[in-house]
C-alpha cells in the first residue's frame, strides 16, 4: 500500500515534473487545457500543484503529532493576515527556481502569477500580521501548532481612493477560488446561541446546568497548510466557517414555514461573512461576540475531540498550551469551564486547575477605549451559561482579592471582572488575566507600562504571572520574498544561514565600512526604488523619483500614530522652500500608505490632507523637484512587501506610551531603512540593537507625555513659540489643501490647537529639528549607507523565531517534534 506521508509518494520538485502537474491540474481539476486558460487557470493550477507538495509534509507532521504526544500549541486570533500564500510557500518549499523553469516552459511569467494572486485579507493590521508571522515561525522552529480563527468570507475592505477620499470596497477575495484551503467535510460542529438554563439534578444526584440554546449554527473547518523553512515541519492553520444546522431547521420545514428556515439560514452563515474593519476601537456589535465566541467554542470543541479520542480530559492542559491573541478569544476562558464542567463532568476546581494552567493572554493595547468590555445584558442574553459562570470565576477571584487586601473596597471595584461604572459590562482583559498562567506585553516599554497602569492591580497580586515577549517578523516573507536583491547581496557575503538564524546578519558587520559592498548596497536599495516607482505609475499614476529620499509611514490611519505630525512637517518644509529658506539638495519623497476605520471620521480626513498637501506640492513648479508627497492606496501585504525593499527612513512617530509595539518598525529596519522615532513600543528596543547613532530619535517620553497631560497642556500655547508651526496650521486653515473650502479641515485644526489629545503640536519642533538632522545625514551618502547596513545586521533580535523561541520556552514550556 502506498504511505501517503512516505517517501515513494512525495511529489518530486524538480522542474520538469513541476511542469507536468501544472499542466495536469489544468486538465483534471479545472477541465481546461492550455489554449483556453485564463490567467486565473494558470495560477490555480501552479497553485495545486504546490499544495500537493505541502499536503505531502503535512500528513507526516500530523503523524508525528499524534505519535509522540507533545504539547501542542492552540493559537487563538480572531484575525490572520497570512498574506498572498504562492510565492510564499515556493520560497518556503525551495520551489522557486523549478517554478519558474516551468512556468516559463509554457510560455507564461511566474511574477505575473504571483501577483495575479488576491490575498486573504482576514486581519485589520499589526495584530492580524504578527499572527501569521508567528504561525510561519512555530513550523520553522519545528512546534507543533494550530491557529484556530474565522474564515471572512470578506476580509479588511479595499481602500479605494476618489477625489482625495477614502472609499470602502468589499473585499470579495474568495470569488476565484481559494486554492490554499481543504474543506474538512467529516468535522462539524454545533455552537449555541441564546435560550435558557436549568439546574438539574443527574442520576447519581449530581447538580449539573444544561443550557438548552435558542439557536445552533455548525461549525466547519477550513485548513491552511503553513509550512516551515529549512524544515518539513507543516502546521496549519484552521478556519471557521459558520453553516446553518440543517437539524434545527427541519422543524420549521415540517410545519411548512419555510420562509422562517430559510431565514435562520441566512442569519447562520452571515455570521461569518464579514470582518470589522475597526483599529483600536473594538465594534460593541452583537455579531463580533457572536464571532468571538463561535471560533473559540469551535476551537476549544475541536481540541477536546482529538484528545478524548486518546486520552483523557484530564490531559487537557498537559496536551494543549492555548494562546489568546488579545482578548477578542477571551470567551475561551469561560467556554472551556463550560465543556468541562457541564458537558464531560468534571467538578470546578479540577475545571479551572485545567484552565489556568494551559491559557496564556497577549495584551496588544493600553489604549483605553481599545479595551474590549461588553455589555453585561447582550452577553446574557446571547450566552447566558457563559455569564453564570463568568459571575462564579469572579466571586471566587474577588473572595482571594479581598484575602490578599482586605477592606479595600476600591480595589475590588476596579479589579471585578463585571464593571460597574454606569451600565454594567464584562471586561475581557480581566477574564483572559485571571484565567492565565502568564501574561505578557509586546515590548519592554509596553509591558512595563502594562504593569505600572492598566494591569497595576493584578500585577501586584501576581507578580510572577506578567512578562514581556517582544513581537517580531518574518524574515522569510518581509527580507527572503520581498527583497531578493538584497537577499542575494547578503547571502552572497555571509551565506544563507541567516534565513533561519537572523542573528546571523551580525556577520554583515564586518562589510559595514566596505566601499564596494555599500556601492552595491545602494545600487539594491535604487533598484528596488526604480521598480516601485514603476509600479506606481503604471497602477496608480503616481509619480515618484527613486532619486530622493524615500521617507515612509505605511500603518493604519490613527491619531496616536501621528501622521498629521509628518504632514505638519511635510508642509513646513514646502512653506521652506517657498520662502527660499529651504536648500535644495536632499529633495524628499514622503511616502504614506495605511487604511482608515470607515467611521473614524479625524483618520479620513487625515488621508484626505495627504492629498491635499501632495496635490498643492505636485502643482508647484518651484518645490516638487525638492518634494514630493505620495498616498500610495489599500496598504494590505502585497503592497508592504513593494514599499520596505525600497524605503531609506522609516517614520515610527506614535505618541510615546501608545503603541504596544509595532511590526512594521521592524520590517523596515531589516530592509535596511533608518528610524525617526520616539521613544515608544519597539522603538526603544530598535534603537539600543542598532546603535543610538543609526537612530533618529526625538520627542517626549511617555513619563514626559503623562506628566505634560498632569500639569494642564495647552496646545495654542506651542503655536505662539513656534511660527513656522503657526504657518503650517495657518495654511491648512486658508484652503491652501482644500481650495474652495476652508472650511474642510476646520475639524481636525480645531482638535489640534484645543486639545491635541496626541500631543501632535508639543512634539512638532523636535520632530522637525530631528528631520534637519536626516538631511544632513542623507549628504553623506558613504556615512547614511553604512548606518543602513548596520541597521540590517543588528536587527537579528526582531525575528519571530526569537519571539516564537521565547514564547515556547517561558510560556508554553513546548519542545520541537520533528516529523520523521
Ligand atoms: C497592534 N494592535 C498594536 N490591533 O497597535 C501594535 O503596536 C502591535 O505591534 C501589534 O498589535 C502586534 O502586537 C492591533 O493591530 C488590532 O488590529 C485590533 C483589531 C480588532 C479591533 C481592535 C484592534
């Protein structure tokens, strides 16, 4: 009998045998042959051929899971943004040169069937990105995972922008076929919703609840093929879809009601139609708890299942290690009680010894308004067993509260798991730390912050439980695949290790001062810049001159991430050189790209001002050889990976204390760009890898931002000292950016000059001095090069290997398993 995992079946990689499949997929899976091949054939016949050879890993990473018996990771995110899956897993499968031998045997372009590909949209930004960085790096570091989470049959919108707007497109990213994913059509899972409890007595006379749920949608798995690098370790990924329980509906059908089945159908399989667009500000809609809790419930089932058919349920935690990406999964806490307690019997105290010792919590935010709470009666209503037993893990956590501190009433308040300032809500990040063996910021600065403000509380109780894992990337998508030039460049000097060992970059040290290896690292970095350029033009008809330098801010649109800082920049240098002060050698690009919550009314007018500022530069005669300002449009992953290869200054400008991390800060310094900072999330950490003289750092510290709020800051006041910002705010309130309507900003200058709640204004004059001092960087072209080089080979520390390896080891307490 022919062993699938086994050798004699594994599909041969080389080019002519490539070849043939890509041209047998075409026949037997999309009945097409060549001549009448769409490019969308072509893709998804390269496309099955290349999950064949995942498929092939994956049966004997499976095998060696069930065999050995390791702890395996249970990642837990709502959100994945895994990027575009085909040049990714042929990098990954060492595909890449045969892929293109025969690709190009029958007359077609492998990069144009790379970027044929629409990728799964299904996260907002940094948080959805760090998932799938993560999940790339527990297979290449051979840790048996899964990551359970939602498939959107519509991802984060496409931004389209008209007449200097954003505009929401649905991403309708499934209509040409996901050749990525495997239905699992044997697994199907009920998940309820609403409906009441009883208590009951069983036959041994056991109190037991059951929940009789007013509606049941069905769970159905779709799996996601991850491969590791340099390993054959394949994991997936396993995302939920939502179906109607045909079960259920046959009632309605019998007593002819068949408007009312079809009905609940509808609403079943909406649940997961969509993913909400929202940064920062989590969306208090029923159908978002809805989602929240139809992945977890199907998750945590799906784990009980697979160990219940081998072991016992008293092996839970000892066989899965669950991590709850932010609190979006936080209902795990409360479902896994459930399964325990009311359906495989177990008393409360074993229950939640089983919980606490295999959950572990993410905190991706201090952002007060991003902490997710939820209306106490919604939840109720919607699970009202959960709220039960959310009521009983928060009498029993008080009672040890009020042992630890007793008389101490505030306390309580502020630690209950239900807040009761007006109307009363769950807070998710109380449940998800009360539940968890550890919990853990994203940068040291975030992590301390965490434990000195929003966490003080429950950091002083359990001091042992909080930590830091500082986030990291890929460098298999965001250097390997993104940047080739520069990956030959480095392989070339210090050998391929570096893919898999990032701190091996180090080595790039020694090339540093070398004036022929930084000639080449430049001509990398201009033809990198001439092939966006390119591309910008012929897609968006953008002009862009790969001579200037290239300054970069591609993030999601936020206030707190200040790209009205940069534009009140952007605008004192043109008000510069209209006045002649502005010398015009280090002519400028300031590149933005990032999406706005579509109800986030400040961010749309932010985008709107960056086109206001780039059309004014672009009609100037006099500036725009010196300047230029470029909104490059729906920043997703495919985009990202054009901007890093290209970028020499990379904008990492939040108001200090408010961004958890970042990721994107990282991708830039590996790619060689320089930082202008502030000392906040990751930032700090960049610029003691990389040497505080490669680092343009300015701006308050958070200890100065909170301080500055303390004593009573007053905006208007920092407009009198400073006239060039005065200016700048001047102009946008003239209609200089708005012609025919000076009015359109009035919002967001009035917000500026009362509030400026990110202290946009009291940072301007350091930011801008700090620019002055790029510029003078920039002159030297020999001195900039060498910071650049030393950004690369001292960012080994911001792999996701080294965030996965920390995870595993403090965290997790998971060891490799390699399939045999
Ligand atoms: C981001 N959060 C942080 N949230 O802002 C960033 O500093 C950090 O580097 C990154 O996480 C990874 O740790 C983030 O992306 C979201 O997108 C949520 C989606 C759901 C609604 C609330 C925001």
């Amino acid at each position: 009998m022919i062993d699938p995992g086994g050798e004699e079946s594994r599909p041969r990689d080389d080019a002519a045998t490539l070849r043939h499949d890509l041209v047998n997929k075409l026949y037997f899976v999309l009945a097409k042959f060549p001549g009448v091949a769409t490019k969308n054939d072509h893709y998804l016949a390269l496309s099955y051929a290349v999950r064949d050879r995942l498929l092939h890993r994956w049966v004997a990473s499976a095998r060696a899971i069930l065999e050995e018996k390791r702890r395996t990771v249970i990642y837990l995110s709502a959100e994945y943004l895994i990027g575009p899956q085909l040049g990714a897993n042929l990098l990954t499968l060492g595909l890449y040169k045969a892929a293109r031998t025969a690709v190009d045997a029958v007359g077609l372009s492998l990069d144009e069937l790379i970027e044929h590909e629409e990728e799964p949209g299904l996260g907002n930004g940094g948080l959805g990105r760090l998932a799938a960085c993560y999940m790339d790096s527990l297979a290449t570091l051979d840790l048996p995972a899964v990551g359970h989470g939602l498939r959107y049959e519509f991802g984060i919108f496409d931004q389209d922008i008209r007449d200097g707007w954003q505009v929401e497109r649905t991403d309708r990213w499934l209509r040409k076929g996901n050749p990525w994913e495997v239905r699992r059509y044997e697994i199907e899972l009920p998940v309820g919703f609403g409906g009441h409890i009883e208590h009951i007595k069983d036959e041994h006379g056991q109190l037991r609840v059951r929940w009789t749920p007013e509606r049941i949608v069905k769970g159905v798995p779709y799996d996601v093929p991850v491969a590791g690098y340099g390993t054959d370790t394949t994991n997936f990924l396993r995302l939920w879809s939502a179906v109607a329980d045909e079960e259920f509906n046959l009632d309605a059908f019998q007593v002819g009601e068949y408007w009312r089945a079809v009905d609940a159908k509808i609403r079943s399989e909406n649940l997961t139609k969509v993913l909400y667009p929202n940064d920062s500000s989590p969306a208090g809609k029923q159908l978002r708890l809805e989602q929240q809790y139809f992945f977890v419930s199907c998750a945590l089932q799906d784990c009980i299942r697979l160990l219940t058919s081998r072991a016992a349920i008293r092996e839970f935690a000892d066989t899965f290690a669950i991590q709850l990406n932010d609190t979006h999964p936080a209902l795990a806490v409360a479902e896994l009680m459930r399964l325990f307690v009311d359906v495989h019997g177990l008393g409360w105290d074993e229950a939640w010894d089983q919980v606490r010792r295999s959950m572990a919590y993410t905190n991706h935010t201090l952002l007060p308004e991003a902490l997710e709470t939820w209306p106490l009666p919604l939840m109720a209503r919607l699970l009202p067993r959960h709220v039960e037993i959310i009521y009983e893990i928060n009498r029993r956590f008080l009672d040890e509260v009020r042992t630890r501190f007793p008389d101490d009433e505030a306390r309580l308040r502020r630690m209950s798991l239900i807040g009761e300032d007006g109307d009363k809500t769950v807070r998710m990040a109380h449940l998800a730390t009360v539940a968890s063996h550890h919990i853990n910021g994203v940068a040291a600065l975030h992590s301390r912050l965490l434990r000195e403000t929003v966490m003080r509380d429950f950091a002083e109780l359990w001091p042992e439980r909080f930590m830091n894992v500082t986030n990291g990337v890929t460098p298999r998508r965001f250097v390997a695949l993104a940047n080739p030039r520069l990956s030959e460049l480095i392989t070339e000097a210090i050998g391929e290790g570096w893919i898999r060992e990032l701190d091996r970059l180090r080595e790039l040290e020694k090339f540093a001062g070398d004036v022929a290896f930084q000639e080449k690292w430049r001509a990398v970095k201009r033809a990198n810049k001439a092939e966006l350029a390119t591309w910008l033009r012929q897609q968006h008809g953008l002009v862009f001159d790969p001579n200037a330098l290239f300054d970069a801010q591609c993030k999601r649109i936020h206030e707190y991430k200040r790209q009205h800082l940069n534009l009140l920049h952007a605008i004192a240098l043109w008000d510069r050189i209209r006045r002649g002060e502005q010398t015009a050698d280090v002519p400028r690009t300031i590149v933005f790209s990032g999406k706005a919550a579509p109800a986030y009314r400040t961010a749309k007018l932010i985008i709107r001002l960056a086109h206001g500022v780039a059309e004014a530069i672009a009609e100037d005669v006099r500036a725009r050889d010196q300047l230029r300002v470029v909104f490059i449009p729906d920043f997703n992953v495919k985009t990202a990976q054009r901007i890093y290869p290209a970028a020499d200054l990379s904008e990492q400008i939040s108001t200090a204390g408010m961004e958890a991390s970042g990721t994107g800060n990282m991708k830039f310094t590996l790619n060689g760009a320089l930082t202008i900072g502030t000392l906040d999330g990751a930032n700090v950490e960049i610029r003691e890898a990389v040497g505080a003289e490669h680092f343009f750092l300015f701006g308050m510290t958070a200890e100065e931002v909170t301080e500055r709020k303390r004593a009573g800051y007053r905006p208007y006041t920092v407009l009198d000292q400073d006239p060039e910002l005065k200016r700048a705010i001047d102009l946008i309130s003239s209609g200089a950016f708005s012609p025919g309507d000076r009015g359109l900003f009035a919002p967001l200058v009035d917000n500026l000059v009362h509030h400026d709640p990110f202290l946009v204004l009291a940072d301007f004059r350091a930011y801008a001095d700090c620019q002055r001092q790029v510029d003078t960087a920039w002159r030297s072209q020999a001195a900039w090069t060498r910071s650049s080089i030393l950004n690369t080979a001292r960012a080994g520390k911001f792999s996701s290997d080294r965030s996965i390896a920390e995870y595993a080891k403090t965290i997790w307490r998971v060891t490799p398993t390699k399939p045999r």
